[in-house]
C-alpha cells in the first residue's frame, strides 16, 4: 500500500517523511497529562498505548463505574472501567470505555479519516472501521510483520511481548511471546467490561479496540478489532460489539497535525 511513510512536521514547519515502524516518543499528551509514545504506520500515526484518560478533552470527566453490574451498561451514558472488575493496572492496561464515551455525542463515521475526535486528544480522532482495515492491510503489506505463510497472520506483530496467557499454538500471540510487537504497536490484553465475573472478561487472553462505525443491521452495536491469545490473523476481521461493552481505545492522529 502506498505511501508508506507518514508525514511529521519540524519546528519550522518542514515536512519529514517517516518510515513505517517508526516509534515518536511522547507524542501527544492528555488532559489528565498521560503521555502516550506513537509509531508510524504507513500514512498514519497510531498511539503504542491504550487509552487511559479520565477526562475528555474539553475536561468533562468521563464517570468512573465500581463495577460491571447491568446498572452500568448503557449506549445513551459514557463510562469508563479499571479492567478485570476494577483489579487491573491501569497503567498498564489502560481504561476500558463503552461507545458512548468513547465517541463523545458525535455520530458514526465511516470515512478515512473518520474527523470523529470523540474521547481523544486534540489532534487525534477515534478511528473508523475503514482506518482500522488500512492499518492491517498495510501491515501485511511488510513481510516483516507477517509470521507463517499467510499475509494475515499479523497479530503476533501487533501484540505485546508480555501479559498474554500462554497458547502451544504456533504463530499465535500467546505463544512465544518474545517475538511479539515487531511493529512497536504493543496491543495489551485487558480483556472487556460487560457483566459477570472476572473469568468473564478476558484479561490476559484478548484485546478488543474500538472504531466510530457503527453496525448498520443493529444500532445498539458497532465495530471493533481484536486479537486473543490464541490468535494469528483475528485483527483482519472487524467484530460488531455491544456498545454497553466497556473496551480499549487507540487514537490516530489527524492529518497534517503536529505532534501534541
């Protein structure tokens, strides 16, 4: 897929081109003054973290739920969740969010770029299912990132080198993790918030993300990507979620945008 470099901007305003794998170290800063590093991907700049704001950009706080019960399941109320029912690192994981706080009141997109900003910083917007299709594609565009024979096969590229549950499967995420993350990418498997028990939400064994569009056959759901344990080629199909469903987000950057 061309281009294959992502334009950023020096000081003065010149343009510099940078390759696919490139990691640009505190490049945007949160209300709550998180840091987030982010790698270049073709012709886009992703966070390397997931997203663990407790503020919107305008710094409206996003309500912080004590538990998954169904009273804090909602696709008209925004919330955020520590994942694995409050127990997990959120420095580590990051917050989980339900659709409604991670698009802010603004509607569905299905455009790339998506202009939907939703729960992110400014300069970087929520991505749309079509952004996230052109992320996996290029990534198995570069052989480097694909394991086995199949140009599919990139979740392990995407994963990180740690937390995952164990898996005896070959080129799976869970197995051998040390050779996980060839893209800097780092996708963390804090699981999802949607009732039940701790067994119930995955921590250690899958990473869900979410995109601005919605699934048009159900209003009530959207989509997502994921990757689990067990996994060598998931990210390539996007998965239509609840949007009660507390999951993980990852901003783009706009483009043209500075780093923030």
């Amino acid at each position: 897929m061309e281009p294959t470099e992502a334009p950023t901007e020096n000081d003065d305003n010149t343009a510099t081109f940078l390759s696919t794998g490139t990691v640009i170290h505190n490049a945007v800063t949160d209300y709550d003054g998180n840091h987030y590093d982010a790698v270049v991907i073709g012709n886009q700049v992703w966070m390397t973290e997931n997203l663990s704001t407790t503020h919107f950009a305008n710094g409206e706080e996003i309500p912080l739920t004590e538990g998954y019960s169904t009273s804090y399941l909602s696709t008209t109320e925004p919330y955020r969740y520590v994942p694995n029912v409050g127990t997990a690192d959120v420095e580590v994981y990051g917050y989980l969010y339900n659709w409604c706080a991670v698009m802010n009141g603004e509607p569905s997109s299905e455009a790339n770029p998506s202009e939907v900003q939703g729960i992110c910083p400014n300069g970087w917007h929520v991505p749309s299912d079509a952004e996230w299709k052109e992320f996996a594609d290029t990534i198995s565009s570069h052989p480097e990132y694909v394991v086995g024979d199949d140009i599919r096969y990139i979740d392990k590229a995407l994963a990180s080198t740690t937390h995952w549950k164990s898996s005896s499967y070959t080129y799976s995420v869970g197995n051998d993790q040390s050779l996980n993350n060839a893209t800097h990418f780092g996708l963390m498997p804090a699981g999802t918030a949607y009732g039940g028990s701790p067994g119930g939400v995955g921590l250690g064994s899958f990473a869900y993300v979410w995109s601005c569009t919605e699934y048009k056959d159900n209003p009530e759901q959207a989509w997502a990507r994921y990757i689990n344990n067990q996994s060598a080629r998931a990210f390539h199909v996007n998965s239509h979620t609840s949007k009660k469903t507390g999951i993980s987000v990852r901003c783009l950057r706009d483009k043209g945008a500075n780093d923030h």
